[in-house]
C-alpha cells in the first residue's frame, strides 16, 4: 500500500479475512503509477495479443494489445481499444492509412518478445525485427502477421468509434482470414487454447497460462446444465 498519499477506507471482518473498500476518492488520490496498475487488474485476465500493421511505405509496426474483444460473429467482427492519439500511435495510424492489420495470440514462447513492443519505439524502427520476431505475409494479405504466432487473423477495419469520456477509440474491424493449427480447431468449432498455449494478460505486466476447468451446455430455462 502506498502510504505517500491520504485516502478513506472501510475495512470490515468478512468470511474470515479482512475485506478493504476503496472509494472513488480513495482511488484518485493514489499514486498514478500504483492506480494504473489497480485499474488495469480490476477487469480478470485480459486477451493478449500483438497487432501488426505496416504503412504505405512499407515500414512495419507489431504492438502489444489486451483489450481484443469478441463484437459479433456475422459478420465476424472483433474490437480493440486505442489510447487517446493526442501523440503519436503508430498502429493506429496504420490501421487509418490502410485500412487492414492482423491479430497474433501470444504463446508462452514468445512473452518477453512480445512485452518488449510496448516500448516507445520510433516510427522508422520496425518491432518486429527489434524485438527478434518475424513479419510473415499470408495469401497476399496486405498487413503483415507474426510469423512465430500460432493463431493468426487478418482483420479489416469497418469503424474506429471515439470514447468521449476518456478520448480512447474503440477499432471495430471484421475478420477476412484466420490461420492456425488444424490440430487446434475442435469438431464444434471452439478453439483449444490450452494446446496452442495461448496466454492471457492481468494488470499490465503479469502473463498466465490457463487451465479449462470444464465446459458446460447451452443454458436453458427448462434444462439441466450438462458437461460437455
């Protein structure tokens, strides 16, 4: 707990262990640094993601991102939010001046690479050979994919939405190709994450591999749930 700062908190006695409540005051009044990371772990375990991009000129971007969400599946549709482009961002840019970018799952193999695109690299430095991995083209897809990625999607962009409240963006785009193992793909379709080692983000800083604990029917008023 950082005790540089003054801030309200109850804390109450609650199922044998010491229950803390942090109020919006409270909240502000934290150090940035230890605020951000409170806030970025609030919302569980995030998707982990490296976003490739590449401008007219050639000149190739790869990021870290963990807030790829499923919109919809017809059509097939996958968001993303953006920091506030007050400054520079590159994959954003990209994304405008092109139009088309591709979604790689982060593996166990490749963490520290992938955790070292969040540096503030220049425009004219490409991540992907700065941090070692390769920028692979599938079937003519104009946005270069990771190649050491397992799961591999292409994505065009069909809306970039402004937040007004914080001046984020949220980047709607629709999927064109998906390339992975066909040993990953199961008979009803769902992906098998833990065999392509998949991992996922808490916080900012904090990477997981994860364990399926059990899959469950569709839910029904009238039926019992059963394990699939």
């Amino acid at each position: 707990m950082n005790n540089h700062h003054t801030f309200r908190l109850e804390v109450r006695k609650k199922v044998n262990f010491y229950h803390m409540i942090i109020t919006k005051e409270a909240l502000l009044n934290y150090d940035k640094r230890y605020r951000t990371h409170l806030v970025n772990s609030l919302n569980g375990y995030k998707s982990a993601n490296l976003l490739g991009t590449v401008d007219q000129q050639g000149q190739t971007n790869l990021a870290i991102f963990s807030s790829v969400i499923h919109m919809g599946s017809n059509p097939p549709l996958l968001g993303h939010i953006t920091r506030p482009d007050s400054v520079s961002r590159h994959t954003l840019e990209n994304i405008r001046e092109t139009g088309f970018y591709t979604i790689n799952h982060i593996h166990t193999g490749i963490i520290e690479q992938a955790h070292q695109t969040s540096a503030r690299y220049d425009k004219n430095v490409s991540e992907f050979k700065a941090v070692g991995l390769t920028e692979a083209y599938i079937d003519q897809f104009f946005a270069p994919f990771v190649g050491e990625a397992y799961i591999k999607i292409g994505m065009e962009v069909r809306e970039i939405i402004p937040i007004q409240t914080n001046d984020t963006l949220l980047v709607v785009g629709e999927i064109q190709m998906i390339s992975l193992p066909q040993s990953v793909l199961l008979e009803d379709g769902k992906l098998d994450l833990e065999q392509a080692h998949t991992v996922a983000i808490s916080g900012l800083d904090a990477y997981h591999q994860t364990d399926q604990i059990k899959r469950l029917s569709y839910a029904k008023v009238d039926k019992k749930l059963e394990l699939l």
